[in-house]
C-alpha cells in the first residue's frame, strides 16, 4: 500500500478544539477509504518564510 503525507496549515488564532475537530474529520474520511493513519505530529507554531493568501 503505498504512503502519503498530509500537512494541515492552520492561522495561528485557530483554537485548539476546532484544530481538533478538523484532525477529526480528516480522519474520517482516511477510515473511509480504507485507509489507516499512521503517525500524527505536530509542528507546533512556524513562521513561514512567505505569506499564504
């Protein structure tokens, strides 16, 4: 089966409980394609080197 990666980007005033929420769901729609999460990290707050509109 082959590996993918997944990085979500979020603002930084993004609460934790809705972070949640969308790992959640997310997650889900994973499980319903068969498919299995295999490791979650988390990167905590970056400064990106660019702006994302």
């Amino acid at each position: 089966m082959p590996l993918y990666d997944c990085m979500l980007l979020m603002k930084p005033h993004v609460r934790k409980e809705s972070l949640m929420d969308l790992i959640a769901r997310v997650s889900k729609h994973v499980y319903r394609r068969n498919g299995v999460l295999t490791d979650m990290k988390s990167f905590g707050t970056v400064q990106l080197g660019y702006g994302i509109k």
